[in-house]
C-alpha cells in the first residue's frame, strides 16, 4: 500500500490554482506522472482553520531534501478541488448496544452534511465486516441500512478499517473516513500495529467519533488512546462526544476541516523503489504566521519493485 499514485493531473487546474490574476481560460491538456499527494490544514494559536494561503507559502521537504510543489489546490474551491470520497466506518457490534441508537443519529446526520461527495462507502461492522460504495443518489439505502443493523456480535473494528483503507486505494482524490465506535476489538485477524502501518502508507483522512460513557473504567482509556492515534497518524482528529449537542459540534469542525484542506502534490526526488518509509515535513513559511499547527499524515512508503 503506497501513497505514491499514478495519477492524471488537468494542468489547467493546476495552472488556475497556482496562478494569480490570470483572466483567461487555460488549455487543457493531460500529464502522466508519480505524483505523492497530501491532504493539509493549518490552524492558528485560536484553534481557528487558515483558508487562504498559497502555494507560495508551503515548504515540503522529505527526508530532509526540499522538494518541489507541483499540485496545489484550496479545499474552498469546489470547482478545482480534488473528487471528495467519503467513508463511515459503524460499529454495530454487541459492545455498543447502549449507544447505537445514538450512533445511528449521528452517522445519519453526517451524511447530510456532505453533499458535495462523490460517493459514500459504508463499513459496519460486528463478528463480520460488510462494505458496500454508494453514489449520492442511493442515500436513502444506506439510510435504511443503518437503522435496520442491530448490535450483536464480536467487534472486527481493525479488520474493517483494513478492508475501508484497502479498497479506497482505488479511488482518486480527497479520501475522508468517519469511523463510529467504541474502540474496542475482539475479533480481527488484524492488529493495531498492522492497521497503523496500513493508515501510514494510505491518503485517508480518519476523524473518530468516540462513544466511551458506557464502556468499563478498564478499557476506557486504552480505547481512547488508539481512537486518537489513529486519527492523528492520518492527519485527522478524534471526538468523545457526550450529547448530540456536542456530536454537531463535532461535524461542524469536521466539515470545516474538510473545507479548509489544502491539496499538495510534488514529484519525489528519490528515485530509488525500495519500499520504504520516507519521511515528510509540511512547513509554513508565511512571516506572520509563525506558531501555526500543520496537521496532515508524517510521510509515506516510497514504491516498490522486486529486484531480478
């Protein structure tokens, strides 16, 4: 699993996302290359998202080497911004009996807020993980498929999450995952090592919605670690909500976050195919913007290819 993809850039995107006060319309035209891509937010000391800087304002560097930004775009720009696909990972296993109605509301509610998504991939999960992609049309039947799933079962939460970052591999764009849970798992024939290894070489966006009022003083805080390691190692974060009011608020930071990404993408100046980790620093460099937090994925595994 690699975050270096082979994608099709439209250069006239690129040229109208990187250029300033250009009137006229680009040409069009079509480049294949190895582009590594990643989703970045910055956020100031007030907790406040920063939505208008440029290209001009971000450094990248890998380990160590300055590399050159080739694909910029603004999250805001919904003409020019990457396809947006989104993920709701539901667990509906016997361990969140006391909070699936909740959940049910929750995860519902959400898939209202996003209808600029191309499409919504649905995981729940229990003893068994089901995956289903739906367009925006066919949000009625996920809808229902929500509601008609009862809790039951052993939790397969890192199996899931294994198959969701797998099979978004395959899409192109923006890569948004919203998991439901309490966290715990008592049946995947994954670990925690493996689905952190998994979200390290994957472009997915994970923010965790945390449901642990009614889990055991034991296990609380061991499940809320690794809800929140996991979205931090993809760049996102984690929410422990103890009401719907608190829920909403939540996805509304979500949705900003989401708004207020930027798309970076350079061209690796290693060259080597060896498969292993690089790692990838995303700097500010505007003056007046010192003490800004950058929040996006640690790096990435370089590509691989087997030697004769």
């Amino acid at each position: 699993m690699f975050a270096v993809r082979r994608v099709w850039i439209v250069t006239s995107i690129v040229l109208a996302s990187m250029a300033v006060g250009s009137a006229q319309q680009q040409p069009v035209f079509r480049v294949e290359t190895d582009l590594v891509s990643f989703g970045v937010t910055v956020i100031d000391k007030r907790a406040n998202f920063q939505t208008d800087l440029t290209a001009e304002d971000f450094e990248i560097v890998e380990d160590g080497k300055p590399q050159t930004l080739k694909y910029f775009v603004r999250g805001d720009q919904a003409d020019a911004a990457p396809e947006l696909h989104v993920g709701l990972l539901f667990d509906t296993s016997g361990s969140m009996s006391a909070d699936i109605a909740t959940a049910r509301t929750a995860a519902i509610k959400f898939l209202n807020a996003l209808p600029e998504a191309k499409d919504i991939t649905l995981v729940d999960f229990d003893t068994e993980v089901r995956l289903s992609k739906y367009g925006q049309q066919d949000f009625p039947r996920i809808v229902e498929r929500i509601r008609a799933r009862k809790p039951d079962g052993f939790t397969a939460f890192y199996d899931a999450l294994g198959q969701y970052v797998n099979g978004a591999e395959d899409d192109s764009g923006r890569k948004v995952l919203v998991l439901f849970s309490d966290g715990g798992d008592t049946r995947s024939a994954l670990g925690f090592a493996d689905v952190m290894t998994l979200l390290r070489g994957s472009d997915v966006t994970v923010y965790s919605i945390g449901f642990m009022y009614n889990q055991s003083t034991s296990t609380r805080s061991q499940q809320r670690l690794r809800l929140q390691q996991i979205a931090e190692e993809s760049g996102g974060e984690a929410f422990f909500p103890l009401s719907m009011k608190e829920i909403e608020s939540a996805y509304d930071r979500i949705l900003t976050q989401v708004r207020a990404q930027y798309t970076l993408g350079y061209v690796s100046t290693n060259a080597a195919q060896d498969g292993r980790w690089r790692k990838v620093e995303i700097r500010v460099r505007r003056p007046d913007l010192k003490g800004v937090r950058v929040q996006t994925r640690k790096g990435y595994f370089g590509p691989y290819r087997a030697s004769r």
